[in-house]
C-alpha cells in the first residue's frame, strides 16, 4: 500500500513539475502577423494594418461601383434589344455588350483576388 501511495505522489510531482504557472501574469496581446514582421515597432505594424484596411474598404467601394455600372450597362442594352427586332443588330449594342464583358471581367478578377 505505501508502494503505491509513493507512486501516486511520484506520479503528481511529476505532472505538477511539467505544468507551466505563468505567475498571474496575462501576455501582452500581440496582432497575429507580428510575427511575420520582424524588426517592425509596434506603429508601424498599427499603420500597416490601418492601411491594409482602407485598401480592402477602397476595393470594395470600387466593386460596388462596378457592379452597379454594370446593372446600368445590361438595363440600357436590354433595352435597346427590346426596342429592336431579331434583324436588326446596332454597331452601338456591340460597343456595349464588349464594354458589359470587359467590365464584368475586371470585375470577377478583382473579386479573386
């Protein structure tokens, strides 16, 4: 019986010793690409990440104003075709459905990425 109770003291002394205490002290909160960014300060990673939040905010504005061109470019080509009838094919319907596909091209790359 005592053999085991050495054991089980054995085995928590053990346990206990290969547990980390961190003394109650909380670490500093860090930004989770700091690491990546050696020998930068701490305002210049602030700045580089306010930046990359106006970027992103910019980009999607633009998206946003693309996307909404492009509603107003198929309105008024569907419209033209409507108003026409199938022998009838206007240089100007050309000129917009290239102008709704490059359109729509740079669109679905920006939105990749």
């Amino acid at each position: 019986m005592r053999m085991l109770t050495m054991a089980m003291v054995g085995m928590v002394l053990v346990t206990a010793g290969s547990v980390k205490v961190s003394g109650g002290q909380m670490p500093a909160p860090s930004l989770p690409w700091a690491n990546q960014l050696p020998g930068m300060s701490q305002p210049d990673i602030m700045r580089r990440a306010e930046q990359k939040r106006m970027l992103m905010s910019d980009r999607q504005k633009r998206l946003v104003a693309d996307t909404d061109k492009l509603v107003e470019l198929t309105t008024a080509l569907k419209e033209q075709v409507d108003e026409t009838n199938k022998d009838i094919l206007s240089v100007d319907m050309i000129k917009k459905a290239e102008e709704i596909e490059k359109l729509a091209h740079s669109v679905k790359e920006r939105i990749k990425g």
